[in-house]
C-alpha cells in the first residue's frame, strides 16, 4: 500500500468533518470508529457517496467495515486512488 | 346525553370519537380533570390501528402498530403506567435478499446492509438526507420551498435525481417500509417531513439504537384495552359516527343508535375517516386532500413452533424487490412460538389485497419457502389487510399526497368551534407512529383545558 504523508492527514480531517456531518455530533477524531459513535449500515453509504464525490474512489461497504475510522478510510482512499 | 349535576356543580362534558390510542390517550387525560366522558368506536373492539390476534393458545400478536423505541418518550411513559413490560426486537445473524431477477436463490449477508451498490445507496440516502434536514419539522407547510416539494411526488423526484438502477430498485423498498407508501402516493414534502417527523432516516430505519428497537411485550393493543378499562361502559363499542352537530351551546354526536351531546368533542380519527362524517356547521375546509391516500401496509405473519430461522444463523429479516412479502422480520414473542412478520408494502399491497384469501395465502407461503427453505409448512398463516378496512382506511398513516400539506397543514390542530382533533395524523412529532398518537391526545387534553 502507498501512502502519501502529506495527503492522508488531510483527507482523514475531510472524513472526519463527514462523519460529524451524517452523525451530528462533534466529538469526531481521526481515529474515531464510526460504529461506536452510532453509525450503522445506512449511514455509511452516506460516507461512502460523500468519499465518490470528493474523492472520485468508490469503496465497496467492506472496505468501510474493513477501516470504519476516518484515518482508515483515508489509507484505503490513498492506496484505491 | 351529560347534562349538568344540578344547579351550581356543573360537570364538564366530552364526547370522543375513536378508541385508538390517540382517542383513548384523550379520553382518559379529559376524564382525570373530572370530565364526564363517552368514547364512541365503530369497531367491536378498542385498538384502532392496534389489534392483537391470537397466534396459539394465549399467545397475542401485533397484526398493526408494533414498535417503538427510546425517543417514543410518551408511549413509553405510558407503557410504565400500564404497568406493561417492552421485549426486544430481535435481530441477530444474517439476512436473505431477494434483489435480483434471480428470484428463486436469494442471497445471504451480514447484517442488513443490502447486496446493491453501496455508493449509489449513499447517493440516495445523502440526498433523502438534505430533504428531511431542510423541512420545517413542526410545520411542513412552512418549509422553504414548500410549494415546489408539495408538487412533486416521490416518483417523480426519483426519475428526476436517481440514475443508478440500484437506487431505483431501492427507493420504493425504502419508502414502503418507512411508511407504507408507493413513491406515486406522497409529496417530496410528505415524504421528507415523514422521515424528520419520525427522527431522521438513521433512527427510523434503524432496529436496535432506532424506531424499531422494542415492541410492547404481549401485544401493543393491551395499551388501548388498559386505558379503556377505568372507563368501564363510558367506551361504547359498534357505534360508528354519522354527523357532528354544534351550536353555541353544546355539540351532538349522532350514531346509528343515539345521539350524544356534550360541551366538546374530540375527533380521533384519521383525517379519511373524518371526512366521511357530517358536520353541520360545515368544516371550514375538509381534513384531508384531493390526494391524501391511505397508508398502503397489509402484514402477514407465518407463525412456527419456535424461531427456527435462529438455528439456521438467520435473523428472519428479509428484503425483496418482489412481493408479496416485500420484507421480513423476526417478531416472536419472548420464549415461545416463532412468528415472521412480513410487510406487503405500497403498489404491492393494492395488487395483494385484490387477490382471494386462499392465493393471498399460497403466495405468502410460497415465497416465505424461496427466502427460507430451511423452514417448515407454517403452523398458522395471518393476514391483516388495513388497505381495505373501512375503521382505519389505511395503516400506517395517511399519505399525504401533492398539494396536500400546504393546504391542510396550517389548520392541522385547529379546532371547529367545540370540535377538537386528535390521532397521529395531527402530530407533527412522530406522524403515523404510536407515539404520535399519544402526543396528539395529551395535547387534546390539554386544548380542551384551555378552553376555559
């Protein structure tokens, strides 16, 4: 897996500002599991489609459950782009 | 019919119509600050829109309203005072989905996330979300662009926004089980006040943590029957309404055996059936709009010694593109027989309740075979079509449909004169829930108090 320093920070820091979003709650950091915070299936494609936006990535739903925490995400969006 | 005790010590008087929860919840609060009270039902039972019926030896299931969860602050409060115990809605193990043209080998997965595309799900959900995050909340009609929403319907807002076929094939699933509509039957803006009203798409879709997450243990309809208990013979069962009638002094209710005068009347009905009384004076305007349409559910529940699916790894909860049973669920009672829940839902329901009794029976039995073929020849097949029944005239709440809420919305809640409305159709908070029902007869109760 690539990992770009200088990106996946940032683009854990827009995923956690997308989990705050469809979670409405604050208390959000990169390491965050979406699924203690109460997110559930539903939810998570909503990360999901705001990920196809930004990121032009597709993540299939296991990738989500694979890595539910926006740091997570952001390894998967950097090795997939 | 409640004249006054004698000179001096006048007793105060309601009349209310519905022995649903809503009416009941109304009937009961009026009664408590001295009101002499009479309920008058259609039915030969109290419930509305819940009904117990008997699954096996003492054993009552839910053939209508049935869950609820930690926001139904007043249903469950209520519930406590009842002195009535909620259970669980299990849902552990996998799913089955019948999403494909490959109809007869449904698929097996975790949880109840869909085989479908999961980023065109998240397009649909993100953009259902900005709807329901955009409307008024306690006043629809009030929305930002009401106008434009109230004019489109569901169906065509889906051809107009959704371009992945999983999207398609979702939304009208979706909107079935949210609330029991066909995305032709409501406004954009029915549907995204529905969805706020009930507490967002997160916690009304959700089971465990949602909307879902328990049922009242024993049946809900137990709800009703203890509320109308203390009222003993002031519930009159069998006597559907005909006519209101009012003047300065006092409003008459007219049955087919007696006429019933007070110093108020609660309607508590849905806004179809309110309609179809007369009211003299008239109603300024009519309860329910040129589109307003009934809640399109039929629930069949197949009934099995236990909850066999469980030793099989499968939660009971199912989704399907085609009926009849559009989705499954798990709604045993604790320690006893095995029920699944199935949900004819929108267009279907139409088509389903059309159909004899013996066929609605065989396609009910046949497709529970396909999605589970693990099971057994059910014990006990139950089918509950609220579509037809003329005392609810839908389930789980009207669809209101375009145009409709702009033009009903701002006189919801208003009073005709002594004439006072209730049901969970007036409740902006949790609309076509029982605990929408609740909080429209508490603020009933609390209406006919202000009246001096």
């Amino acid at each position: 897996m690539s990992t770009d320093l200088t990106t996946t920070p940032a683009t854990a820091e827009a995923l956690a500002a997308v989990f705050r979003r469809v979670l409405e709650r604050e208390d959000v950091t990169a390491d965050s599991d979406f699924f203690d915070l109460g997110g559930d299936s539903l939810v998570a494609t909503r990360v999901l489609s705001a990920v196809a936006r930004a990121h032009g990535v597709e993540l299939a739903f296991e990738d989500f459950l694979l890595a539910p925490t926006p740091a997570g995400l952001a390894r998967r969006i950097a090795a997939a782009a | 019919m409640n004249e006054d005790d004698g000179p001096g010590t006048p007793t105060r008087s309601a009349v209310v119509v519905g022995a649903g929860l809503a009416g009941l919840t109304a009937a009961t609060g009026l009664a408590a600050h001295g009101f002499a009270v009479t309920v008058l039902e259609a039915r030969e039972r109290v419930g509305g829109r819940t009904h117990g019926i008997a699954a096996a030896p003492g054993v009552r299931i839910d053939a209508g309203a049935a869950y609820l969860g930690d926001r139904h602050t007043e249903l469950n409060a209520l519930a406590a005072e009842l002195c009535l115990k909620t259970t669980p809605t299990t849902m552990l193990g996998a799913s089955r989905f019948a999403l494909s043209d490959a109809d007869d080998r449904p698929a097996t997965s975790d949880g109840r996330f869909p085989p479908l595309d999961a980023v065109a799900l998240g397009d649909l959900f993100e953009r259902l979300a900005e709807l329901t995050d955009a409307v008024r909340p306690d006043a629809p009609w009030l929305t930002p662009d009401a106008e434009r929403l109230d004019a489109l319907t569901a169906a065509e807002w889906a051809e107009r926004h959704l371009t992945h076929p999983d999207a398609r094939l979702f939304f009208p699933l979706f909107l079935g089980e949210m609330c029991a509509a066909d995305p032709a039957d409501v406004s954009v803006l029915h549907l995204a006040f529905y969805l706020r009203s009930g507490g967002g798409l997160r916690y009304l879709n959700a089971f465990a943590g949602g909307a879902q997450q328990d049922r009242i243990a024993g049946g809900a309809h137990q709800l009703c029957e203890r509320l109308a208990a203390p009222l003993g013979t002031a519930v009159r069962l069998g006597e559907p309404v005909r006519a209101v009638h009012q003047d300065d002094r006092s409003v008459t209710v007219r049955t087919d055996r007696g006429a019933y005068r007070a110093e108020v009347a609660v309607l508590a009905l849905p806004p179809l059936l309110a309609d179809a009384i007369e009211y003299r004076p008239a109603l300024p305007q009519p309860r329910s709009g040129e589109h307003t349409a009934r809640g399109c559910a039929v629930k069949v529940h197949l009934v099995h010694p236990a909850p066999l699916w469980r030793d099989h790894g499968l939660s009971g909860w199912s989704v399907n593109a085609r009926g009849p049973l559009l989705s499954t669920v798990d709604d045993s009672p604790e320690d006893g027989i095995g029920v699944l829940t199935g949900f004819v839902t929108g267009a279907e329901a139409h088509r389903f309740g059309a159909l004899t009794p013996e066929r609605q029976r065989a396609e009910a039995v046949e497709q529970a075979r396909r999605l589970f073929p693990m099971l057994p020849e059910p014990l006990g097949v139950h089918i509950t079509d609220w579509l037809a029944d003329p005392y609810s005239r839908g389930c789980y709440a009207a669809l209101l449909g375009p145009g409709d809420w702009t033009r009903i919305g701002p006189a919801l809640t208003a009073p005709h004169r002594r004439v006072h409305w209730a049901g969970t159709e007036t409740s902006t908070a949790f609309f076509g829930l029982m605990e929408g029902a609740v909080r429209s007869g508490r603020r009933v109760v609390a209406e006919v108090l202000a009246r001096g």
